[in-house]
C-alpha cells in the first residue's frame, strides 16, 4: 500500500468508529421490554416478594454447564432470586 492510501484509510477509520449509536431506536434485543424503574419501592417489594431464595434453586448440569431451575422444573429459571447474608 502506497502512503497516500494510509493518509486515505486510517481517518475513514477513525471518523467510523466514533460515530455514537444508539442501540435503543435501531432495534437492539431488548427493545421490546419494557425498563424496570429499581427506584420505586413499592415495585422493589413486589420484585423481592416473587424473587425465589437462592437456596430453593436448583443446578442441574455439569460443573462447567451449569443451568439454574425452580424447584421441581425442568424449564431454565429466568426470574429474579433473593439472597440474605
């Protein structure tokens, strides 16, 4: 590659990598729900009052692959836990 085609390249890359995105408008995966306000305690109440105790939930899998399920089920566990200290 010649020199001018550095001079040529090398801005185009920087100029592309420092436009600013915004993932929320353009579709991004979790664009379809719907965000949890964690500063309204009366919705932190009812979250902590369906959250499962972590000592209620089960792994099931080897070390390395381990997936957590709700007691007596066979359908990975995709909701909120609590846990005291």
């Amino acid at each position: 590659m010649s020199i001018r085609s550095y001079f040529t390249f090398i801005p185009l890359f920087l100029l592309g990598c420092a436009v600013d995105v915004d993932y929320d408008t353009l579709g991004s995966i979790d664009a379809g729900i719907q965000r949890i306000d964690l500063d309204d305690l009366g919705l932190r109440k009812q979250i902590i009052a369906q959250a499962i105790d972590d000592d209620k939930l089960e792994s099931k899998g080897d070390c390395c692959n381990e997936i957590i399920h709700a007691p007596q089920d066979d359908v990975p566990y995709t909701g909120w836990m609590k846990s005291t200290y």
